[in-house]
C-alpha cells in the first residue's frame, strides 16, 4: 500500500468526490486540479473533516448503528 491511494482501487472516484462535497459544505473552493490557492488550512480542513466523518461513520457501522446521529459541527 502507497502513500494517498485508497486500499480499494475502486474508492479513488467516490473519495473524490466526497472531498468536493466536503470542501463545498465548508465554503473552501476546490477545483479540478491545481489548488495551491488555497492556505494550509482550508485544505487541512477538507481533509480533517473527510476524516472525522469515516470516523464517525466506521464507529457507527461497528457498533450496530446504535450511535446518535451528530451534524458535522458536533464532531
């Protein structure tokens, strides 16, 4: 396993496209590309918040779904 690629090969499009996701929800203007427009924490915020969310998401699948449900800033 290398470094950024996802255990399944098949996850690269739906990573992708949940880190547009995210970045929109958080008001950060990803684009296709280069985005070295961006400062160190918009970007970090992106990716702390994919994080925190398959976190989340992992827990809540491991337990049964017997977790509450949170909104993003509850995280």
């Amino acid at each position: 396993m290398g470094y950024n690629r996802p255990v399944n090969p098949n996850a690269r499009e739906a990573l992708s496209q949940y880190k547009y996701e995210i970045a929109n929800e958080l008001g950060v203007n990803l684009k296709q590309g280069y985005n070295g427009d961006l400062t160190s924490a918009q970007a970090g915020s992106v990716g702390g918040e994919m994080v925190k969310r398959m976190i989340h998401q992992q827990e809540q699948q491991m337990s049964g779904g017997n977790t509450p449900p949170s909104t993003p800033s509850q995280y």
